[in-house]
C-alpha cells in the first residue's frame, strides 16, 4: 500500500497532509511536522537501514550519513493509533514537492531532498568514485540511493522539470540543479567547459548518459545564499548624510 497524501497547493509553500490507517508507518525528514491531529505517535530512529549490524555499528553509520551527505541523523517515525490518523508536513526550502514511485526504478537523491516515506522505502549510502567525490556536491563521497517498494516525497529549491533520457544522446545538467536521476543512468562529474569552466561561473555539471529519468530542479539554493551575501556587503558599504 502507498503512501495516501494530498499538497495543500501546487505552489512553492504547499503542506503535505499524510493520512493513515491504524498501525500503518511513514518516514518523514526530522523537523518537518507542522502539526497532527493527536491520533499519531512520533519516534526518532538513527538513520539506517542495515538491521543486521549492531546498534553502535547502527549509529557510526548514521552519523557517516549525515557528515557525508547533509542528511538528518535521525529520521522521524510516525504511526497511526487508528484508521484516521493525519500528519501535516513542509520541507524547510522555498518550492515544488514531487512524488518518486519506488520499486521497479531506483534513484539517486542529491543532499536534502528526502521529505517523506513509507516503510517500505529505504535510502542509503552508495560510495562514489574519488573523483566524483572530489568533483561533485552530491553527497561528497557517497550519493544516497533508494531501495524497497513504495513512495517517497522530495523537496526541491524552485520547481522540477523531468527529463526522460532515450540514451541517444548524452545530457548535461549543473551540478546545484540535479534533483534526482534513476539509477538505470550512468553520469560523470566534470568542469562545465574545459580547463577554463570556472571562467563562464557555471563550475561543475553532471554529464549522464543511457535511458532513464532526470528531475531538475530550476533554482539553486547557493546562488540564491551568493545573492544574499552580496546584497548584505553592498548594504554595509552604504553611508547615509
């Protein structure tokens, strides 16, 4: 059973409300309850999907998580005590909350984007090569990947747009604007444009190939903080007679 959710709007500050059904969990990212309706139970579990280790192997893992990829140490666990039980959620940036159905596709998740899940959905580590680690901003050496069946909320900064690769052609995206992309799809890490990239300010992309989806999102929350930084020094270096 997937997840039974409804956005407040299809704008940038929309609400998720998540209904369930009595006994029935949903993972949803650490601090983004707004409020419930008292017939929901809220648990903070460690980050980690291996049950087979033991409880501190449980935590070093979580805490790898979270240093490696910007990811919560804890994820917070909400079950329902009866057949309509609801919890309101919002992500902490501004824009579009899309649904990744789980199961016959994987994908890769780009730091901070998980909002909610089922159960059933897991998302963990898969270690990069060192010079995607150095290069990229996905997650430094690791990216996070799902598994398991089910649904799962991301938040972007912006709105999405989704690219369906054919695998004719080898696609080009900038590194801050890269959402999601199913697993079936290979990608590198590379300067925008040659040993000179930096000089056009578009720094580094990612470069995928093979058939599968891509979801973009069409802001980026660096150069919106870049923004807000230059506005404050400006400001400060105004003098007013």
């Amino acid at each position: 059973m997937r997840m039974k959710y409804q956005l407040s709007n299809n704008g940038p500050f929309a609400l998720v409300t998540i209904q369930l059904t009595k006994d029935e969990e949903v993972k949803i990212e650490r601090g983004s309850m707004v409020y419930h309706n008292g017939n929901v139970t809220l648990e903070g579990r460690m980050n980690s999907s291996n049950k087979s280790i033991s409880v501190l192997g449980n935590m070093l893992k979580s805490v790898a998580k979270s240093v490696v990829s910007g990811e919560s140490f804890f994820v917070t666990v909400v079950k329902s005590s009866s057949d309509d039980g609801e919890i309101n959620i919002a992500p902490p940036s501004i824009g579009a909350i899309k649904e990744l159905v789980i199961g016959s596709k994987q994908w890769f998740l780009n730091d901070g984007v998980f909002l909610a899940c089922d159960k059933s959905v897991e998302y963990c580590m898969k270690r990069q090569s060192l010079g995607k680690a150095v290069f990229g901003g996905t997650g430094g050496l690791f990216v996070m990947e799902t598994s398991g069946e089910g649904s799962m909320l991301i938040s972007c900064y912006g709105d999405t747009i989704e690219v369906e690769l054919d695998g004719t052609n080898k696609f080009v995206v900038d590194n801050r604007h890269v959402l999601a992309w199913e697993s079936s799809l290979k990608y590198e890490i590379r300067v925008a444009s040659g040993i000179f990239g930096f000089a056009t300010g578009e720094g580094f992309v990612n470069e995928f190939s093979g058939q599968g989806k891509v979801m973009i999102q069409t802001r980026n929350i660096e150069g919106f903080a870049a923004m807000v930084a230059a506005c404050k020094t400006h400001s400060q270096g105004l003098t007013f007679a």
